[in-house]
C-alpha cells in the first residue's frame, strides 16, 4: 500500500472519532436514556418486546466513540436519526438470554428475561434496532423501533441512595466508571457493607492492568440496603428479600451467582455514573458471574474473591472468554467448528489474523506446545472455551483460564487497556481496527 493511500485511510478513520466528537452536542443532550425491555425467547426463536423509557443522570459514556469500534457482544443495538438515516449511536453487549438459549433447559420452555440498554438522550426523533448475533455470526435484525423526545412518555430518574466514591480517576465521560451495589446487606451491616466496597475496589485497583491505568478508572458504590442479610441460595431452600434479589443456581448452576430484576439493577445504578455494574453480593458461598457490557456479579466473602472479581470483569468489562476448558458449564455449541470466535482471547484459527498473531514470536510452532519452555510466551495452546480440543488460548496460564489473581495474559491485558482508553477516549481508531476488525454486520 502506498503511503498516500495509507495516509487517506488513516484520515478518514482518525477523523470518524472526530467527527463523532462534534456529533455529540448535534444529537445529543448531556443526559441518559434508558430503554427497559423484555428479551423472550427459547434454543430456536428470539424477540425483544419493549417495557418503558427513563430518562435523567448526565451522559458518563465516551463522547469520542459514539459508536463503539469493537462488538463483541450478541446484541447490537444502533440508533439512527429517523430523518436523516444516519447511524448516530451503536452498543455491543450480551445478556443472560444468550446464556440461557444454549441451555437444554431452553429446548422445552420460553424463557423472559428483563435487559436494558443507554445511551445520550437524543435531540430528535430516533430509529433503534436491535439485531442478534448468533454463535455462527450471523446477523439478524430482531426488532426496530422509534423515539421522539417530544412526543414519547419517559420517566425521570428517582435517586434514592448515597453514592461512596471509592477511587476517582477523572471526570465520568473519560474515563471507565465502575459501579458496585451491594445486595444482601441490612442496614445494621452498613460498615461491613463500607468494608467490603473497599476491599474490592482494592482487589481492583491493585490487579495488572487496573494499576497502572488508574488514571483511566473510577470506582464507585451506591449505599444501598436490603431487608435481609444474605443471598437466596435455592438449592438450601434458602430464600432472601434483598434490594435486587440476586440468586444462586441461575441457569441450573449452583455456583451461578446473577440477578434477573435487571431493570430494578439499572434504576439503582442510575444513582450515580456508571459503565459497568457489580453486585457484591453479601454471601460466603463461592459464585460470580460476568457477561460482556451488561453486568457482573462476585459473593463478597471467598478465599478466590479477589480472583473472581478481576475474571468477571474480564467477561464484563473486556468482552474477554473463558480460556478454560475444564468445566461444569451447561452451555452447548459455544464455539462451533469452521467459526472464529468473537472472543478477543480466544481463537479457532479460522481468522486468526484478527487476533493476537502480531504478538507471537517468529519460528514458535503453532499450535504451540504447552511445555515448561514456553510458558512465557504468547503462543495458540489447544484448550479453551469449555472445549479441550479445536479452541485455542494464548498463553499457558491467565487469569481468564486458571483461578489465580493477577496473571492477565499479555493478550487478555492488551484488550482490557484498549477498552480503557476507549472510555477515555484516547484510543484512535486506526490503531484498534489494525488487530482486531469489529464483526461486522451484514
Ligand atoms: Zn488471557
């Protein structure tokens, strides 16, 4: 490629991030809008069935990236101006639902799961479109629907509860707000409920990459009670009236620690800036959950705790998999043959040139081989994605794959800093799309 041809095509992708910086104040007011919706469906069929609009807080998401660079979710939500066509706004993330459609649980029953989604509150008239991306990364658009800020019934924002800021990097729309809430604590327990938050921005805030990137990070917590103490855990028969009723055994999996009152979830977190949510949920029995741009979930007392935040993360924040493959997950056909993967982390060396190929070592065999020798060394070691054979990783050990604290792979930390910069706008986009082009939609 010639050096005009490269310097146009740095132009136009350098000036989209600008342009989209402008677009902002063009489309856009300083404040959220959340859309609350049902997300019905079984193994075969999918549909979205829209509940309520809210509105309030003040926008806390990047401003340069209007639309996001990288999708690595099963939903793509877009937002067009309903005049003008022009796509003004795009989201990636996944959700529960697609964790339940490859259950066997979900050949028999419809399941009815309650999602949302923010974004700027919009200046005019809008279009959105939710379209799903399926395992075999094919496209489809599942639902559209319109907006009009004059016209379209919105409830306000009601704050309730006290926000605790636990680490401040810099302003909201710069960088990645963290969200704890706490879910099974009583008022009583108001200085445990303080402890913890704390001790868990600390496992945070002193895990690699988190900190040395702390200038890219906040990290708050909204002081919120529950009536009872504990978790409902319902292989005990242990039932609990907590904020948010966080469960066990989401999914028919004991140790799958989620909430499924997601749109109560969202109105508390409307309490303060957020990107991502975590539920500390007040239990000593191990479990945790993590789904890409949606929220995660982590028990709040747990030798591994410090090691089970920092993995959800990885899912929730990154968009990173599971590079283990050793596993009582009840998924199916999460990684069919002949498809790469959308997992930064992961690899079926369908494509690998959209992965970490720009980090492996000239002369290294691949598939590598997971011997002593190589164990610092990015590579494509077979095993991963709950399967022993056919998915690759890229390291030996990682935090993704082994519970261990504080071992991200250099690939697993490159995706978490570039999603730092991303909320802190200093990413450009030429540099993202050289790794990883974003799965595009048809
Ligand atoms: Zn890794």
């Amino acid at each position: 490629m010639d050096y005009f041809i490269k310097s146009v095509i740095a132009f136009l992708l350098f000036g989209t991030s600008i342009v989209s910086a402008q677009n902002f104040d063009q489309h856009f007011e300083n404040k959220i809008l959340r859309i609350d919706y049902h997300h019905i469906g079984d193994a075969k069929s999918e549909s979205f069935e829209m509940k309520s609009f809210h509105a309030g807080g003040e926008w806390n998401g990047t401003r340069a990236y209007l639309t996001q660079p990288f999708e690595y979710g099963s939903i793509l939500f877009e937002v067009y101006d309903s005049v003008t066509h022009e796509l003004i706004f795009k989201r990636s993330y996944s959700t529960l639902f697609d964790e339940y459609k490859a259950t066997e649980r979900a050949e028999k029953e419809i399941g009815y799961f309650e999602e949302c989604v923010n974004l700027p509150f919009p200046k005019k008239s809008i279009k959105f479109t939710f379209t799903s991306n399926s395992r075999k990364r094919e496209a489809t658009l599942k639902y559209t629907g319109y907006f009009n800020p004059k016209t379209t019934t919105c409830q306000p924002f009601v704050k309730e509860h006290d926000v605790m800021d636990l680490h401040i990097g810099g302003k909201p729309d710069q960088c990645l707000d963290i969200l704890f809430i706490p879910d099974g604590y009583t008022k009583e327990e108001q200085e445990k409920l303080e402890k913890d938050m704390q001790r868990f921005a600390d496992y945070v805030l002193d895990c690699s990459p988190y900190n040395e990137n702390k200038k890219m990070i906040n990290i708050r917590a909204v002081r919120a009670f529950s009536e009872e103490s504990g978790i409902t855990d319902p292989n005990k028969g242990e039932l609990k009236k907590t904020l948010l009723n966080s469960s066990y055994n989401v999914l028919d999996l004991d140790r799958y620690l989620m909430c499924l009152n997601v749109w109560k979830m969202n109105a508390v977190a409307d309490d303060a800036p957020y990107d991502h949510v975590v539920l500390i949920c007040n239990s000593t029995k191990y479990g945790g959950g993590g789904i890409y741009n949606f929220y995660c979930t982590v028990n709040s007392e747990h030798q591994r705790s410090a090691y089970v935040i920092v993995h959800e993360l990885g899912h929730g924040v990154g968009g990173l998999g599971d590079e283990y493959y050793t596993s009582e997950v009840s998924v199916r056909d999460y990684y069919p043959e002949g498809i790469e993967p959308v997992d930064p982390n992961l690899t079926t060396l369908v494509d690998f040139d959209t992965k970490w190929a720009d980090l492996i070592e000239s002369g290294l065999p691949v598939p590598t081989p997971a011997v002593e020798e190589n164990r610092a060394k990015v590579g494509v070691y077979e095993g991963g994605g709950y399967v022993a054979e056919g998915v690759y990783r890229p390291y030996i050990s990682c935090t993704m794959k082994d519970a261990v604290y504080n071992r991200f792979c250099p690939v697993c930390t490159r995706v978490l800093i570039e999603t730092f910069k991303y909320y802190s706008n200093k990413i450009k986009n030429n540099e993202y799309h050289k790794v990883r082009p974003s799965n595009s939609v048809n």
